[in-house]
C-alpha cells in the first residue's frame, strides 16, 4: 500500500490491511498547488471583540452560513477569487480536517483539496478506512484562495475565523485534524512548528485536535510522510477512544 510513498509494508493499520493504492503520480507536486513558504503569525483568538459582525454568524444555520461566504468582501482576497471554497463533506461528520486555504485548483472548482494535494488526503483516508463525504467534512482557515497560493494573512484568517468557528460548532466534531502550521497556528492560536505540536491531543474549546503535516507539503517532502501516517495511526487511536468513552491518548 502507498507504494510511492516508499512506506509499504508500513503505512498500514496494525489490524487491517490497507487495499487503496495511490497513483505514483500524486507524488508529484503540481506547482499550482504548492503552499508558499513564508512565516506563519499566529493571532489571539477573538471570542467577544470583534463586534456584531461575529455574533451574526455565530447564529447562523448551515444555508445562511453557505451564503455569508459565498457574498463576503470583509477582507482583500475576495476580489481576486473565481470561486469561494465554503468545505465539503457530512455535516453530522465525526471527523473534521482543516487546511490552510484554496489553491487554483480549489478556487476554480469551488471545493477544497482538489488538487494532487487532494488526491493524496483523499488517499489517506481512505487508509484509515475514511472517505471524502462520509462521516469526515473538509474546511479551510480562509475560504477564498491567497494570491501565488501563499499563507494567509492574519487579517485573512481573523476575517474568515468566525465562519470556521460557526462550522465547528455545527458540526459538532469529534476529532479535528489540523493539516499544517497555517491551520494549526489559526486554531490553537500559536506559532509553534508541526514537528512539536505532533502526537498530541490538543484542545480546541473543548474539542480534541490532532496535527500532522498538510498534504502538499508531503507532495515534496517524502521523507515526512512515515511521520504523516503514524500521525493518523495516533487519530485513528484518539477516535477509538473517544467513541468508547475513554480519555484520549495524550
């Protein structure tokens, strides 16, 4: 399995052998999915100072929440966008992954991690025995693609923030899984890098939160991916445990 990845025979579950295979071509970065290497500046998370505009959304019901994105200019990425990318998946999902922001695949298409970036979280699913659309939703920190695919802003991210909050608080999640530092930083409200928030049980205002690397930057990083896989064997133990009733792995 993931023979590309050069893990086979171990990017597996101890218990379960894994029948997807992915392409040896998604091992290959497309250059219009890449994510720019800038510094990523974490911000305090706003919970009461950011005035009515917040509490708006923080009401709103999924179709009101789908049309406040799809209309918002609250920050300057809007005017360069083809599409907003709201997310996808099952709103009753027990899983939820966080990236970053749209790429040009993203904003053409309107739905996030489309791209070999995509092709590859798609295939980590369904290692852990998970697909697109089935008890996991995908959503990004900001919702309209940054120029030349680099990171947001913390403007970008403090504008979009509450329209991730309200997804979270719909949702519901049992288990978030923060897909780089960009998401990492903007959910946890810090700088730290991947490799020392790893294999942690995290806590995002009461919900568990689990980071690993983002899909693209695995594209280019092979040696990572070992890395990337036992982060997910680690969630697919947190959930374990938390279905069952026990404590998280810490």
């Amino acid at each position: 399995m993931l023979e590309e990845m050069g893990l086979t025979p171990v990017w597996q579950l101890r218990r379960d052998p894994i029948t997807a295979l992915i392409s040896e071509d998604a091992a290959i970065a497309d250059t219009s999915t890449v994510i720019a290497e800038a510094p990523v500046t974490g911000h305090r998370s706003p919970v009461t100072d950011t005035g009515d505009r917040r509490a708006t959304i923080m009401r709103m019901e999924w179709p009101a929440l789908k049309e406040a994105v799809a209309s918002c200019t609250s920050c300057p990425l809007h005017a360069k966008r083809n599409k907003t990318v709201f997310g996808v998946g099952d709103e009753n999902a027990d899983w939820l992954f966080v990236g970053e922001g749209p790429g040009a695949d993203e904003d053409a298409q309107g739905e996030p991690f489309v791209g070999q970036a995509g092709k590859l979280l798609d295939s980590m699913l369904a290692a852990i025995k998970l697909q697109r659309g089935t008890n996991v939703y995908i959503a990004n920190v900001v919702k309209c693609r940054p120029p030349g695919n680099r990171n947001p802003e913390p403007g970008e991210a403090l504008a979009c923030e509450p329209y991730l909050d309200r997804q979270i608080e719909l949702l519901r999640p049992k288990l978030i899984v923060a897909l780089g530092k960009v998401a990492a930083a903007n959910l946890l409200a810090t700088d730290a890098s991947v490799a020392s928030m790893r294999g942690k049980v995290h806590d995002y205002r009461g919900t568990p939160l689990i980071v690993t690397y983002h899909p693209a930057y695995l594209l280019r990083s092979l040696t990572d991916k070992a890395k990337a896989w036992a982060d997910l064997c680690f969630a697919v133990r947190t959930m374990e445990g938390l279905q069952g009733g026990a404590n998280a792995p810490t």
